[in-house]
C-alpha cells in the first residue's frame, strides 16, 4: 500500500567531533544493532569510513564474527583489528571485540546507553555511559557518564588530559633538571 520512511539522523557535531578524533589520534568504531547498509551509510555520513583510507569499508556482522569466534580466538582478533563497523551484533560480540582489541594493546573506551552495552562497557578499559539516555545498568557498569550525552565532550576530555599530562612533564623536566643543578 505504501512504503513508510524513518530517518534518525546523527546530530551535526557528531561528524565535526570524530574528524577532531581522527585528527588526534584516537580510532573511532562504531558497534551497532542496526542493518550492516544502514550501518554503513550513518558511519560514511560521521566520517568514520569512507574518507580515502577504506574505499572498499564494509560492516562485518555478528554470523561473521561468529565464525571467525569459532576459529579461536587469534584468528578473531586478527579478524575484528582491521574492521571499523560492526552490525547486527549482539551483547557478547561487543563485549569480544572489546576483548580483542585490549588483547592487541589498544586502550579501548567504549560507550552505550542501554543494557546491553554494559558487560563491554565494564570490560573496556573505560567505559562511558550516557547519562540522558542511559540506562541505570549502563551507568552502573561505566566508569564515567557523560552528563550532555554528546560524543564532542569525549574528544574535548581527552584534549584536556594530553594537555594535563603535558604540562606534568614539563613541570617534572624543570623540577628535576634545578634539583640535578642544586
């Protein structure tokens, strides 16, 4: 009878904050529930993919990950290390690529608003709750709610803290090259 369309679109300071991640340093994944195209199209649309580096991006699922699980769990980590969309996964795929990833020596932060974020959230090495959205579980689970549930202010948290660290090392060169001259 008719074709019905809905459309959530990220907001508009989600793309600005994941260039200002990509220009630090910081790799963003996206891990979603949502159809592996849809999943595909949102991350191109942030600049997750699709910016040279990956022409060919695609979303590896949860039957993907299944099976690369079911190789061990070398062959899983090699399998998720290069891939940046995860789709139709579930609770324990996300809670294995976090796993996966720490196991290649990343420091994984991981974010989510609902119950089924929290077993990944409380094994990344930060987990970030929202603190709008968020579930009670989820917040429970994280080590750090985000009070405007805006992924700008992960990007900005992490400029203040190289800036802090930086200025504790500069502070160290100077206490520790006087007290080496005294």
């Amino acid at each position: 009878v008719g074709t019905v369309g809905i459309i959530d679109p990220p907001r508009a300071e989600v793309a600005v904050a994941i260039r200002q991640a990509h220009a630090a340093g910081l790799r963003v994944i996206m891990i979603t529930g949502d159809h592996p195209r849809t999943a595909l199209r949102i991350a191109a649309d942030l600049g997750i993919v699709g910016q040279g580096t990956e022409p060919t991006a695609r979303a590896l699922t949860g039957v993907e990950l299944d099976a690369l699980g079911r190789q061990g769990a070398a062959a899983f980590a090699q399998g998720v290390r290069p891939a940046t969309v995860f789709a139709r996964v579930a609770p324990r795929h996300k809670l294995r690529i976090v796993h996966a990833l720490q196991s290649g020596g990343d420091v994984v932060a991981m974010t989510g608003d609902g119950v089924n974020d929290a077993p990944a959230l409380k094994a990344a090495d930060i987990g970030i709750a929202m603190g709008i959205t968020g579930t009670e579980v989820t917040k429970q689970a994280a080590r750090m709610i985000l009070a405007d549930d805006n992924f700008g202010t992960i990007v900005a948290a992490v400029r203040e803290g190289r800036g802090v660290l930086d200025n504790i090392r500069k502070f160290l060169r100077y206490l520790l090259s006087s007290n080496l001259g005294e």
